[in-house]
C-alpha cells in the first residue's frame, strides 16, 4: 500500500491535512503531494548535430516503460523525473509541508529514475533491461540489460523552486519543483529508468533520456502528432498553466543563475 499526504493550501501556506492510499486519493478526488525535478545542462555542450543545448531540460521518454506496462502511449512521450511523495515518514496534520519531507521526496524519486551508464559491471549498481520499438531486445534467450549505477546528486545538488498547481479528471496535485543542474559530460552517460511488474517480479527498464528547450518543448506539443509524440503533464504545468507562472518564472531565473 502507497500511503500520500493529502495536503491544501491554507492561508497562503501548504498544510497536510491527512494522509490516505494513493489510488483512494485519486478516486476520491484528494490533493495530494508530488515532487517533480527538473534536470538542465549547465555548462557548454553540444548535441549531435552542433546545437548548444546548455540551459536545456533533461527529459526522458517514457514510451517502454508504458509498453511493458500494457498502456498505451505514443513512441515519443517526454517526461520530467518525480513522482508522489510517500508519507513513510510521519509529518504532523496540519503542519506546514517542510522541506525536510520535500527533499527527501524528490530525492527518493531520482534515486529510483536517474541512472549512469557504466561499462563495468563492478561498479553497477542496476541491471536495467533494453528495449527498441515497444518490445524487448534479447540475448542469448535473455532480455538484453546495460550495467548503470544510480545518478550521483550531491547533498545540496537539487535547489528548491516552488509549488505548481494540477488537476486532471479526479486527480489532484500539489506538486513541489526542484532543479538539478548536470554537468554536460555526465549528461552523455545518463538513461532514466522505471520498474514495472512481469511474471510477478519487478523489472527496471532502461528509458533513454534527451535535453530540449522550452521553445522546443513547446513546439513538439503544439505541432506534433499526438499519435506519434506526448508531451507529459509534468512538463506541461510549467510551461502553459497560468496558476503556474510564478514558480515557472523562478525556475527559468534559477537555471539562468546556475549556467556557467
């Protein structure tokens, strides 16, 4: 059972107000408390075809993770790292949400999504699976796995941004963002990944990660092809939502403040 704080904003503060199982908080229409991070390159880099991409977002597609999950999805669905925070640990009703809960959320989260690549296996730390074209790449009669260790984030390496605000249908957020910056040398070496249920064991899948502008992001949601490319609601909240554009401009200031 995954156990989510219920939380509102009182009074011009985030308050928990409860605590309850998340496809309960879901159903019944509770807003509850995510974290979503939001990795960019911070120094000078290049992609493949010359582009600089310092000051990009760092997103990963999701696409084999929900394959392997029997949902559907688009073969380009981008998305940030995040997700909700458990309350494993207890916060007391009725307090403010304190930045010891939160970064201990967003932590968690990366710790489970953002992976290196290593060529040893003695300094892995994962085995994630490999998938192309929705379905699993064997070998030797195996699913193929890459060796990967989890993502170094120094003590104080995520900067806390704020609050954003979504509601979709019956589920409800309080979603707090962070920013990450990543070095464009380890940005090279990073895959995202994510677990998901075959057989009764749980796997990890390897999810490749790409950097794109805000322009760019933009663009690949209002020109694409839905049919052919997602662009997550993570990614969206900060991009369009009016209720959002607070956090959104502090964001922008915090990865402009952290380029060199």
């Amino acid at each position: 059972m995954e156990l989510v704080y219920i939380v509102e904003e009182i009074e011009g503060e985030h308050k928990i107000i409860g605590v309850a199982e998340r496809k309960l908080a879901e159903k019944a229409n509770l807003r509850h408390l995510t974290t979503i991070c939001v990795p960019f390159i911070c120094d000078d880099g290049q992609d493949d075809e010359g582009n600089i991409i310092k000051g990009n977002w760092i997103v990963h597609n999701r696409y084999h993770k929900q394959v392997a999950k029997g949902e559907k999805s688009p073969p380009e669905a981008y998305n940030l790292f995040g997700g909700h925070t458990n309350a494993e640990t207890f916060a007391e009703i009725g307090t403010t949400i304190s930045e010891a809960v939160l970064f201990e959320g967003v932590r968690k989260e990366l710790s489970e999504e953002l992976f290196t690549k290593k060529k040893g296996a003695k300094s892995a730390t994962a085995k994630l699976e490999v998938w192309e074209g929705g379905s699993p790449v064997e070998e030797d009669g195996k699913i193929a796995t890459i060796d990967a260790a989890h993502y170094h984030v120094p003590l104080f390496g995520v900067i806390p941004v704020g609050f954003t605000e979504y509601e979709s249908g019956s589920n409800k957020e309080y979603s707090y963002v962070f920013a990450l910056p990543v070095p464009f040398e380890e940005y090279k070496s990073l895959v995202a990944a994510d677990d998901y249920e075959r057989d009764g064991e749980k796997h990890s899948i390897c999810l490749p990660v790409a950097s794109y502008s805000e322009t760019q992001l933009k663009k690949l949601h209002e020109m694409a092809d839905p049919g052919e490319v997602e662009v997550c609601d993570a990614i969206l909240r900060l991009l369009y939502a009016p209720r959002n554009v607070a956090t959104f401009s502090s964001l922008r200031s915090i990865i402009t403040e952290n380029l060199h």
